[in-house]
C-alpha cells in the first residue's frame, strides 16, 4: 500500500525547510525512523525520519527545493501491504508514478538517475531517458541534459568538428599563436552546430531573444563540445557576429577572452536568519564600540599549569572559559550590560541569570550557542560543556535550544587574525564583548619598554541602555580578572 508522507514541522512552527540532501533514492528499502532527507530550516539542518518501514517508490522534491511544510515529501511502498486498487480516475497518474518509480534508480542497478522534475519534462519533450547521458553528480541526468537530448534531435553523437571548426573556438593560451584560419585571427565558428552545451537558463535567454543557440560562437570547448553562456547570447542578439572578435586595425592577431561571470547561492535558511538579525540589532541598537588591550601574562601561566589536569580529566581548556568567568564577574558588579530593552514595554529587563553565548563560525555562517548559569559552573564545566556546543554548532547538529536564553555573548575574531573590531550586538541583548588574537607585544611598564602577551579587547554596547563609562568600567574590572586570574577564585 501507498503512504504518502508529508514534510512535518521539523522546527518550532517553521512553514518551510530546504532540502539539503536526499538520504535514499526511490527504489530503496528504509526502517522506520532511518533518516532518509536531510533539511535545513530558518534554525538548523535536520534530518527527516521514514514514518514507516517500507520501499520509497517516489521522492517529490529536488535537492535544493524550498518544501512547504505540510506539503507531500515521499511516497513509501509499505511493507507486507498488497498495492491500493486503481480507480478510473487515478490510473493514468499512478502509471505515471509506477513508471517513475521503476527507473529512477541509481546507475548501481544499470538504470538511469534522474528526479522527478527531469522525468516530467523527459515526457513532456518526447525524451528517452535511457538515451541521455547525465552529467550531474554521480551521472544524474538534469533538466540540461534533457533539453540538450531534445535539440539534438534523434539524440545521435553530433560528429565529431573538423579541425578547422575547433581551431574557431579553442582559447589562445600566452604561448601559443593563434592559426591564421582561427578564431583568434578573426574566424568565425561555423554556426548551426549540431548539439550546443549550455545551462537551462542560458536557454532560457536564447528563447526570450529569439536566437538560436547553435548559431552563438562558443566561449569555450568541453569535452569536444562547444560551450555557450548567457553573456555570449546577449552579445550575440545585440551584434550579430560582429560581437565576437576579429582582426586588430593593423591585422594583428587578438586573443579571445572568455568572462568569468559569476555564481549565485541562495541566501535562505540559517544564513539568512543571521543576516536578518545583524541588520536588526544595528540598525534597532545603535552601536558603540569601546577598545582596550590586557596583559595576560599571569592568566598563560596559569592555563598552562592547569592544562595538563584538564586533558587528565579528558577536557580541553582553553582560554575561553578564562574570559567567560571573568566576564560573570564583571557583570555581577555591573549588571546593566546583561540586560535587554523592551522597546514594547517601555523598560529595561536587567537578568538575574549569566547565560554566555559563545559566537562559533560555521559554513552556514555564525552561530551562537548559549551556557547556561556560567556563574554556577566550574572552570573544566564550563569547558567541557562549550566545547560540546562548538562542535554541535559546526556539525549542525545543535538544537534550537542550544542557542536560545542568552543575556551577553562574547566572539573570538582573535582565532583568525585581529586585534580589534567592531562586534555586531546579538540582539536583543545590549553588550557583547570581541576578543582579538593572544600575541606578544610591546607593552611600557616603570619606563621600559617589554614583551608581554596580550589580549585587546572589543566591546560594542547598546548606547540606550549602557554609558560609554559604564562600558570602560565594565570592561577595566574584565581586565583586572584576566591580569590577575587568581582574583577569580574568590568569585
């Protein structure tokens, strides 16, 4: 029997998720509860369990899609169930669907690799699939291809370009003198070109302007093909042949260049959640930023003597865990900067409650996992947890909840390379302090000048809420914590 799975509210009431990676391919047997897409919402990637143990006969979406929530995602073969009865009105579309299911396999069993979407629009330009070789990832075969095979005609190996005909296209390197018949020296490829490489956009353009794109001179060659991009389109509706270069005045020979062009990435999910925030927060919070330098000789020392019983009870101590109970400390004296405005309400909310949030570059951008209660927590506590948080941030693999409940963050641009910046305030919090690289420098102490190690300093405050002396206070007392590390064992 057919049951059909929708994409479930994989998040606190997300409308929708982008799919990242299918797990399994139609065709596949799968256990309840095997992950079988991976999904990335505004909050995090998630992984998308089967509902049922069965065989997947359809996969409805592409890699890539953005899928509403609540719309249908797989179509599973259930286990030990005989197959629906047809009805009349339903026959054509589950033959459709039967057909589907039986070749889109992967190339392992023989047949040929392809979504969906590229079998519809196959049906639709009257395609046979067996006959189009892929060219996505693994030898999927894309919707390209698929148009490609359609303009080709019979779908026969367009022949093979006499040698005169690839000298019009191929790239004149530095060392290497164009032939006088090249395109180079003002040649032109010969248009209508059996079979032509492009994307689908690129195709796309051809169509909107009328031109055929077998006639457009290639920009490049590809495995013997010739290879057209929507620039070369556009030249060529606009100029005709004439866009394409010829001879110099003098009847010295001028090179082709091809245009890098550029590529696009969606700016959806996590990415864009963070960049909304960032604009929020500087353009709701208006920034100040305060800069400082501590001289950390005492607290290297000190991190080093404790470092080996930290690896002796299997956690990693760095110096961040240093600056996040020092930071405690501060706070505690000046409780304003872990706070938040609630413009709404018309009040500041000053939290009772030290919740760090540790800022953690990933692919999908900056993520912020939260320590609970650093001011109740041990030195190898706080490490052992926030080094767990770092790496679920990086694997994606961190909860929502992880990252939620912060009163004041602190981002280490120090780790790769800087001094000094100007930190972006996780609203709605109001402070949040940068740390820039540990280094020796020179530092002037009872007139002389030595090599101290050193940590600047970046605290950017929400102006509203927390005074500039404030902020230099604040920070002095973090200073004071972080020269001398054993005042921290009175905390």
């Amino acid at each position: 029997m057919a049951r059909e799975f929708k994409l479930p509210d994989v998040g606190e009431g997300v409308a929708e998720g982008e799919l990242v990676r299918w797990l399994v391919s139609e065709g596949d047997t799968v256990g309840e509860d095997q992950p079988v897409a991976e999904v990335e919402t505004d909050k995090a990637q998630v992984e998308v369990p089967a509902p049922v143990n069965g065989t997947v006969r359809t996969l409805h979406w592409d890699e890539g899609d953005v899928v509403p929530v609540g719309d249908l995602f797989v179509t599973f073969d259930v286990e030990g169930e005989a197959p629906e009865p047809e009805s009349e009105e339903s026959t054509d579309a589950d033959d459709e669907a039967a057909d589907e299911a039986a070749s889109a396999t992967s190339e392992a069993s023989g047949r040929t690799f392809a979504p969906p979407s590229v079998r519809k629009l196959a049906r639709e330009l009257g395609v046979d699939l067996d006959t189009v070789e892929g060219t996505g990832p693994s030898g999927r075969v894309t919707e390209g291809d698929v148009r490609a095979a359609a303009e080709g005609g019979d779908g026969e190996e367009a022949a093979e370009p006499a040698a005169e005909s690839k000298s019009a296209t191929k790239r004149v390197s530095d060392d290497e003198p164009a032939s006088a018949g090249g395109a180079a020296a003002g040649g032109q490829e010969p248009a209508g070109r059996e079979t032509t490489l492009a994307a689908p956009a690129t195709r796309g353009v051809a169509r909107e302007l009328g031109v055929d794109i077998d006639d457009v001179p290639a920009v490049e060659q590809r495995d013997g093909e010739a290879f057209v991009t929507a620039e070369a389109v556009q030249a060529y509706a606009e100029g005709g042949q004439a866009a394409q270069g010829g001879a110099g005045e003098a009847g010295g020979a001028s090179r082709e260049f091809v245009e890098g062009g550029e590529t696009t990435e969606p700016y959806r999910g996590i990415r864009r959640t963070i960049g909304e925030q960032m604009a929020e927060s500087k353009y709701t919070a208006p920034h100040v930023t305060h800069h400082d330098t501590a001289v950390i000789d005492s607290l290297v020392e000190t991190r080093s003597k404790l470092k080996p019983r930290a690896e002796a009870a299997d956690v990693k101590l760095t110096y961040m865990p240093f600056v996040m109970k020092a930071v405690v400390a501060a706070l505690e004296e000046f409780p304003i900067l872990n706070s938040e405005l609630r413009e709404e309400d018309d009040e500041i909310a000053v939290k009772q409650d030290y919740n760090i949030g540790v800022a953690v570059a990933t692919d999908a951008g900056l993520m912020v996992p939260v320590v609970k209660h650093v001011d109740q927590k041990s030195m190898l506590e706080i490490s052992e947890e926030m080094n767990e948080l770092v790496e679920k941030a990086r694997d994606r693999s961190i909860s929502r909840e992880e990252m939620q409940g912060g009163t004041f963050t602190i981002t280490n641009f120090g780790a790769i390379g800087g001094e000094y910046a100007t930190p972006i305030i996780n609203y709605p919090e109001t402070a949040i302090l940068g740390l820039g690289a540990i280094d020796e420098r020179p530092v002037a102490e009872d007139g002389e000048v030595r090599a101290a190690s050193t940590l600047p300093l970046s605290l950017s405050i929400d102006h509203r809420v927390i005074d500039g002396a404030e902020a230099a206070q604040f920070t002095n007392r973090v200073m004071e914590y972080l020269t001398d590390p054993e005042l921290l064992l009175l905390e």
